[in-house]
C-alpha cells in the first residue's frame, strides 16, 4: 500500500520556467492538499480539494494552480516559477475524518 | 494572522526525561486537534489527536491535553527517547463550509533528545 505518492522528490527551476508537481493516492480518500512548508513558517496550505471535481484556495495560492484530475490523484501548476516559489511541497489527502496523509515531499528550488 | 501558535522554536530534553510541547489557537471554531511528527526528508506522520469534547488523550508514551478556555493544548512524551528528536506540528481544524476541510499548522517544535 503506497499511501500518497508524489514525484518528482527534487527538481530545480529557472526563474520563468513552468512546471507539474504530481500526486496520487491509492487510499480512496476524498480530500486531497497541496502544503509547502518554508523555514519557520511551518506548513501552508496551497489549494485543496475537498471532493472530485471541486478546488479551493488556501492560504499562499498566488503563483500556482491545481488539477484534481480524478479521484486519486491532484496536481499543483507553477506557470512561470519564481525564486520566493523554492520550498518543499507536500501532497496529502484525507478520507473523510480529520487524519491527513502526507507524501514525502518534492524539495523544489527556483535559481 | 497566525491561528495555531507554537511559541517554542525548539525544545531539549534529557533522554528518560517529560517532553512538553505547547501549542495555542486563536479560532474558537476549532473543535478537533493534531500532532504530526516529521523527520528529515520525510513527510509528517500523524502522532495522536483530540477532539474539542474530550479534555485528555492518550497513547502510549504520549499524550495530548487540551484546555478550551485557555484555547491551549499541550502534547506530553513520557519518556523521551532519542528517537523521538523531530519536528513537531500542532494542527487544527473545524467550522463551517470549506473551513471544515482545512488543517491549519503551527510553525513547528523542533525536540532534541539527548542520550
């Protein structure tokens, strides 16, 4: 059982360059999210999905959009990527209780 | 304006010894609490929760209290072990509408236990 799985794990940007950082699930959860998580800032929620078929902003979605392409798996946009876009970013989902499952993260950095 | 606050930056404890990690929120829409631990390179994992009827929950070593009035809740790990040296997230989340999706994070708590 993979649980959340996203890729790629690193990738490095030049400031302009566009890009898809994809995620999947295998546990039939409804929800899934889009976290970055900055130096002490801790974690920030991007977009989300609360339901196939539905997206809504979080809390830092300047610079990104999202795809819930189907039920398992939610992709996060960067059209034309910026150095303040150098983060890790997390992919996690939830059934419909309040637990989230996170990925491992894409360590991700615009020069 | 920082809904879930941990106001420890870090914390270090002897191995053996009480680690208290404290967290507050300001939302008093929030009625169900997490903790996430997360290492290194890795992906938070979830640690234990509690919801907004109960005032103490436990789980082994840890255990997390909340205090409604005070808007606080506090995770204890008894005792520390070396393995436990992560960074810790408080979370949060209730309300109406989308707010009931949404897990709100703290900054963090990074614990060191030392041998």
């Amino acid at each position: 059982n993979a649980g959340v799985t996203q890729t790629p794990k690193f990738q490095v940007l030049k400031t302009g360059q566009s890009m898809t950082l994809q995620c999947a699930q295998d546990m039939n959860h409804n929800s899934m999210y889009w976290y970055r998580q900055d130096p002490g800032m801790g974690l920030r929620l991007i977009y989300y999905s609360a339901s196939e078929g539905t997206t809504d902003k979080g809390e830092v979605p300047n610079g990104y959009n999202v795809s819930r392409l189907n039920k398992r798996e939610f992709s996060l946009r960067l059209e034309s990527a910026a150095p303040s876009q150098t983060s890790v970013y997390f992919c996690a989902s939830r059934r419909g209780d309040e637990k989230l499952f996170f990925g491992s993260g894409t360590q991700l950095s615009v020069l | 304006d920082q809904q879930v606050k941990q106001n420890s930056p870090s914390l270090s404890v002897q191995e053996g010894r009480i680690s208290i990690l404290n967290c507050d929120y300001t939302n008093s829409m929030f009625d169900y609490f997490l903790w996430y631990k997360k290492y290194p390179a890795e992906g938070p994992t979830f640690l234990i929760s509690i919801s907004s009827i109960k005032d103490k929950n436990e789980d082994g070593r840890f255990t997390v209290f909340l205090n409604k009035s005070a808007k606080h809740l506090s995770l204890h790990i008894v005792p520390s072990q070396p393995g436990d040296s992560a960074v810790y997230f408080c979370a949060a989340t209730g309300g109406s509408g989308g707010s009931n999706y949404k897990l709100t994070f703290g900054k963090g708590t990074l614990l060191t236990v030392n041998p």
